[in-house]
C-alpha cells in the first residue's frame, strides 16, 4: 500500500515471546521513510525478522485489522483449505518451533534475522483441520476460565484492599500499634557456626518470607545452641510479623505466625495483647499500613523500619467484639482471591501440559468433541 494514499500510518508490532500483535503507534504520513507498507487483517500471520530469537511470532485479532507493517514484519494468510491460523499461533508457543526459528536465524548480531523462506521452512504438526479446531477451542476453553480465575482473584483482592482502608479511616477510634502489644522485639543473627545454627530446630523467619497470612514454614532453621549464641528470640503462634527492611517490595509487608518461630534480625514480632485486639484483627491492620510504613522507612543508601516507626504507626480500633466478625470477613476474602489465584495456576500449567501433547500428536481429541464445538456454534 502507498503511504501516500493515506494521512496517517497506524503501525503494528509484534511482542517477544509469543506476546501478540499489537498496535504499536500512529505517525503521521508525512513522518514515513517508507514508500510503501503492507496492511494485515485479522488472521494473518505475522513475525518480527529482527526478533525472532525472542519468539517474536503471532496472529492478528480484529483490535489490529487494518494497522501496516514494514518489510521487518513478514505477514502470510493461512490457507484455509490445510490450516486455521489460530492452530497456527499455538504452534508458536512450542518450544520446538521457538528453537526451530532461533536456529534458523543468520546474522552476527543479538538481532539475527529469520528470512522469509527459512520461516517457512519450518516443520511443524499439522493434523487434519478437525482436529486443528478442536485443540484450538480445547485451549481457548482453558483460556477462558484462565482469564475468569484471574478476574476472580483480581477483584476479590481489589475488595481486600479497599476494605483494609475502613481499618485507617476515621471510621474508628485511633491507636498507635503499640498501645494494643504485650510486647514488639525484632530478631537477632545466630551463630553462623555449623554446629550451632544448621540442623533441625526452630523455623527462623528471614523478611523475604513475611509476606503470607498463614507462616507455617521457614526456609532455614535455628538450634537451641544456635538460640543461646544469638539475640534471635522465639515469637509465639498468633503474632504479626513485619519486615523492618529487605529487598524490592518485602519492607512494610505483615504476616501472621500458626506456629512459633525465631526471628531474623530484619523482622519484627508483634504479640497482641487479645484482651484489646484480635490477633487477626491486628495483622489486617498492619497490611493496612504497609504503604505508609515504607514511605516512613529512614536511611539515605537503604531506607528501613525501626522498632519505634512500627509500633508508633496509628491503626483504627473497632470495639472488641466486632473485631473477630471483621477479621473474619477480611481472612474470607484473601481466602478467596488465593484460591482463585491457586485455579489459575493450575489451569496454566494444565494449559502447557495439553498444548505439548496435542501439538506433538501424543494425544488426539476424539472427534465427538465435535459435538460441544456445534453446540457452542
């Protein structure tokens, strides 16, 4: 297509690692080198020369029909008498093709280019058209409730989160942290000798591993000798824990403890007097500061958290014997968003597993499959 005969190019492009084809960007036709440009429709097949070694390989859905590529973006048309595009694109996710194209590749350069006819040299299964649509409605069911699981799990912690606000609202009475603990003490670092510190012993919670409403495991563990050499102290069940620093995103998040552990020096227990607080009451309360206790942290190279920055943080206090219906409410709704996030998970890997049988014929879907694709029809 002549880029004079428009006023505007909107451009396509093609993400890494099977990540779709996209509308890239919209210039103006006058700010076009290129004389000419190639259009693509919906189904056809498009990848990146340049990136091919990134899997930089997809199919064009309605949301680009229309848009134009450069000579860097090769598109094709199925034939539809051998092929359905979309089996087309799931073949793009296999590791075999991915290698394929990547060996195929020349140049002497990270972008080294996959040319035309290398592309389409490719081997690739290709069983009858019946079966190519049964695997492609096959994986786009699983895609499907992929996609529902993730929206359950997004909008169920969305909830989670403006629900934690009304705990930092004026909707209650305020209380700094501390005015509600039996006692606040951060942890120490044991003796790194081996036969003090390795072995069987007390789970030593490092910050990295704070972030989880039910801590019942620990990466490494603390012998009694280990304990004596140390200033690690054992925090009981039912306490918050909070990282006082560490890396990325783990300073300011909270945790709840089922079972007694030592703590590492960069985490802080906090013991709920359950007179004044629930002891689940308390850890939603402090997931509900950990924006402001990051912003709090001091230190100009590493900021962190001190002892006093955390028990001096304010928190609402419902009366007490609203606290556990609450609590509740709050632990049934992180309940859900982790088993909806724990679905998806799994349908992911079910996904993965299915697309490498059905794209290398170690499974055929029988063809009374055919009976749900007329019914969904």
């Amino acid at each position: 297509m002549a880029v004079s005969s428009v006023d505007s190019v909107p451009y396509a492009g093609v993400r890494w690692y099977v990540g779709g084809v996209y509308e890239r960007e919209v210039v103006p036709a006058s700010m076009v080198k290129s004389k000419s440009l190639s259009r693509i429709e919906t189904g056809d097949i498009v990848y990146n020369r340049m990136w091919a070694t990134k899997a930089s390989f997809g199919v064009a859905g309605d949301d680009v029909d229309g848009c134009l590529v450069t000579n860097d973006f090769p598109a094709f048309r199925a034939d539809p008498n051998q092929a359905v595009s979309d089996y087309i694109g799931l073949l793009f996710e296999s590791k075999s093709f991915q290698e394929s194209a990547a060996a195929r590749a020349t140049g002497t350069t990270e972008r080294r280019r996959l040319k035309e006819a290398d592309f389409l040299d490719i081997t690739v299964y290709l069983p009858p058209l019946a079966e190519q649509r049964r695997i492609v409605d096959l994986i786009g069911a699983v895609d499907g409730a992929i996609e529902a699981a993730d929206e359950v799990a997004e909008t169920t912690a969305a909830t989670y989160e403006a629900a934690l606000q009304t705990i930092s609202s004026s909707l209650y009475p305020r209380v700094t942290v501390g005015d509600v603990l039996l006692v606040a003490k951060a942890g120490g670092t044991p003796s790194r000798k081996a036969a003090d510190y390795f072995g069987a012993g007390t789970p030593w919670l490092k910050s990295g591993e704070v972030d989880n409403p039910a801590i019942v495991f620990a990466e490494e563990s603390i012998t009694e000798a280990g304990l004596r050499n140390s200033s690690a102290w054992i925090a009981p069940a039912g306490s918050t824990v909070v990282a006082m620093y560490g890396q990325g995103n783990t300073k300011g998040t909270a945790g709840y403890l089922e079972r007694p552990m030592a703590m590492n020096q960069a985490v802080i227990a906090l013991v709920p007097d359950t007179e004044l607080i629930d002891s689940r009451m308390l850890f939603h309360a402090m997931r509900s500061r950990t924006v402001s206790l990051r912003q709090k942290a001091i230190g100009a190279a590493q900021p962190n958290l001190s002892k006093s920055l955390v028990i001096g943080e304010e928190i609402g206090l419902p009366e007490r014997g609203a606290q556990s219906s609450l609590a509740g409410t709050l632990d049934s709704m992180l309940d859900q968003s982790s088993a909806a996030t724990d679905l998806a998970t799994s349908l992911r890997s079910l996904r993965s597993n299915l697309l490498t049988a059905l794209l290398t014929s170690e499974h055929e879907i029988p063809a009374s499959y055919d009976v749900l694709l007329e019914g969904a029809a």
